[in-house]
C-alpha cells in the first residue's frame, strides 16, 4: 500500500537523477566541515549580477510590479530580446507572439521537448552534452540517439554521423552552439550542411545558444536564425543565468516562428503561468543602462584569462590531456593515464585533495575516462585546485 502511494511514475523511471547536482549537494556538505574545498562543478559564473539589473530589480519590486504577467512575458523585455536577435542574426521575430519568457534555458528546453515530441519520436543529440537534453526526451517517451562528436576531431559536428543515426522517426536534433561541455564552437559550413540535412528530412532543430556570447580567440558563435530559410523549422533557446551572471534568477526564452507557439504557450502556461513578473521588468530596465554591456564584457575578459590560466596549468600535468575550448568555461580533460577513469578520478580527487570536478560519463557513450572542469569560479579558486590537481595525476 505505502509503496503504490510513492511509487514514481513510469515516466519519470525513464530518466537519472542528475549526477552534477548530486556531487553539488556532496560539496555544500563538504563545506560545513572544511574550508579548503575547492569545486569545479557548478556551470555558475560567480560575479555579481551587473547592478543596473539589480538595481530596475528593486525598482520593479518596489513599484508593486508583482502581479501575473501574460504568459508570453514583459512586453518590455520581449521587445529587447526581439531587437536582440534581429541586430545578431538579421531575422526577425516578433515580440508580440514568437518570443516567450520562461523560468531559465532550462524550462524552455522542457516546453519544447514536452510540446512536441511524442511516444517512439527520436531526436539527435550531439555528446557530450548538457545532461538535461537525454533525461527530458527519455521523459516524453521519445527516443534520445546519441551522435558522437570526436576528441580528436576537437568535437566538430559530424554530419556524416547525423545522416547515419537519421532514420524515419527522427524528429529533431538538439545543437547546443557554443557547447556544454565541449566548449566548441561550431564551423559556419558545418551548421549550414546540418541545416540541409534538417530540411532534407524535415526536422526541426532545437538550438540551445546560451553560451553565445561566451567565446575565445576571436571565434564567432553563429546562431542558426542567421540563415533566412530556417525559421520555420528552428526552435531557439537562449537565458540570461550564463552572459549576465544571473543563474538564480530564472530567466530564460524561447524564440519560434509563429506556428509553434500555440503548443509551447499552452505547456508553459501550465507548468509555470509566466515567469517572475519583477524579475522580467528590472532585467528589461536594466538591459537597457549601458554599464549592464561594460559589466558582460569585464566578465567575459575575466573568463579568458581564467581559460588561459587553467590551460596553462593543465598543460603542465603529464597525464591528463585536454581538448581545447573556445566558447562557455569548461573544460574536458581525459584522465586515463593517470591509470583511473573519470568517477575514480573525481572521487579520489575530492576526498583526497578537497577539489570536485564533475566525471563525464553521463554526458555520453565513450566519456568514462574525461572529467568536466568549470573555470567559472575565481582566479584564486582556479589556482589552488589546479596545482592541487597537478601533485594528485603524477
Ligand atoms: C547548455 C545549457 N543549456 C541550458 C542551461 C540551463 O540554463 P538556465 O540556468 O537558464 O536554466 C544550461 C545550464 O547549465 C546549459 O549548460
């Protein structure tokens, strides 16, 4: 009897626990007992959100903007993210109907699966990947094929692979461009070929640009909508937690030609009305006071040197190796020299040298030996635990 009553539902069996939050909660844990921990876990910048935005915040809260807002989201806010997209990509959505404001990247992702996939739909996924993409599409019932990007290959799109995995019930692919955890950045030709692919079969494509604006060497993350014939099979995703250090507060959209927004307005009303009302004023007034643009480029300076700094330092380690990134802040790094795989790594490091780094295994096949680091913590942060890493792999 008492099981029946908790028993979970089938759906939801379909899916793990996330392992990234479970180490998360094994740090905080950690923490109360020692002052010497040092995590690369957390996909979480740790500056201030730019203080314009804190700021229109209060503001908002204080003008008593707190009541429901339309389901779509702050006509204020829909316009900027509208004018946004347009400057970027040159393709127009319009704020009155194809933007809608969700509560972070991550339920987007959640209404678009949810709205469109059915039972034994499959869907590409690029792996390594953001874990989230697997668990939701097992959740919906639909299949998740994984498509295998190479080390050495520095995880480039194989659209050879795509056309192979491709069968009659593909629905979608899922591209996150630059890439968790890759931090790849994807080649113009390569998502032009995706896109022809995707037309050919009549797929849509779910592209999750969050880390758009986080990128390195001079590379360009270039966003789907910038190819004028895609927008009627293209879901975009993108948020505020990541470019404007702003994770807690939940913001995040989802930009769609007309057509699909019926169904994802329907779902997202459901699941969560609309996004904080307060929250999507202030971010709107905010957006909007050019010290919030010069706050986003001191962080994304910052993150560069971090990305040098750990480079560096990894470099200096004889058996681990490392793929290159040049967009997000993570980095993968293979550990199988040290004669241990990912898991054995991460938890020998953490118990032995107090430093979290997240194994890669649930990312995708073949990841057993690759472990996740986050340079989006502190200099001081980076230093400590890398040197810590550097007397833990010899
Ligand atoms: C690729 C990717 N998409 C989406 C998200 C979710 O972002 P949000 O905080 O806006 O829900 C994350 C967060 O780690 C991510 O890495």
């Amino acid at each position: 009897m008492t099981g029946r009553i908790c028993q979970e539902a089938e759906r939801l069996r379909l899916a793990a626990p996330s392992p990234i939050r479970d180490l998360m909660d094994e740090v905080s844990n950690m923490k109360k007992w020692y002052d010497d921990i040092v995590s690369f876990c957390a996909g979480e910048p740790d500056f201030p959100t730019p203080e314009p935005i804190k700021r229109e915040t209060i503001r908002a809260l204080e003008s008593n903007d707190t009541h429901y807002a339309s389901s779509y989201g702050v006509p204020a806010l829909l316009k900027i993210i509208s004018e946004r997209i347009e400057r970027k990509t040159g393709c127009r959505y319009d704020s009155a109907g194809e933007i809608m404001i969700t509560c972070g990247a991550a339920e987007a992702i959640n209404n678009v699966l949810f709205s469109f996939l059915d039972t034994g739909d499959e869907v590409l996924i690029f792996t390594p990947a953001f874990i989230t993409y697997k668990n939701l599409v097992l959740m919906c019932g639909a299949k998740a094929v994984e498509v295998p990007l190479k080390w050495n290959d520095n995880y480039m799109l194989d659209i050879e692979m795509v056309k192979k995995l491709t069968t009659e019930r593909t629905r979608a692919i899922i591209l996150n461009n630059p890439c968790n955890p890759t931090g790849a950045v994807f080649e113009e030709s390569d998502l032009r070929k995706l896109c022809d692919w995707a037309k050919e079969k009549n797929l849509i494509i779910i592209s999750d640009e969050i880390y758009a604006d986080i990128v390195y060497d001079g590379k360009k993350a270039y966003s789907i909508a910038a190819f004028p014939d895609m927008k009627d099979r293209l879901i975009l995703i993108n948020g505020f937690s990541k470019t404007y250090a702003m994770t807690g507060w939940r913001i995040g959209y989802v930009a769609a030609d007309r057509k699909f927004m019926d169904s994802l307005l329907k779902f997202h009303t459901y699941c969560t009305t609309c996004a904080p009302t307060f929250l999507q004023s202030g971010l709107a007034a905010g957006l909007a006071d050019e010290e919030t643009q010069k706050a986003v480029d001191r962080m994304i300076e910052t993150f560069a040197r971090r990305r040098k700094m750990a480079l560096r330092m990894l470099s200096e380690c004889r058996n681990l190796r490392y793929s290159v990134p040049y967009g997000a802040f993570y980095i993968l790094v293979d550990v199988s020299e040290t004669g241990m795989n990912g898991k054995e790594f991460s938890e020998n490091l953490l118990k032995e040298k107090h430093v979290a780094v997240v194994p890669a295994s649930a990312m995708g096949a073949g990841c057993e030996s690759i472990i996740r680091i986050s340079y989006a913590c502190s200099s001081e942060m980076i230093k400590e635990g890398l040197s810590r890493i550097q007397i833990f792999q010899k």
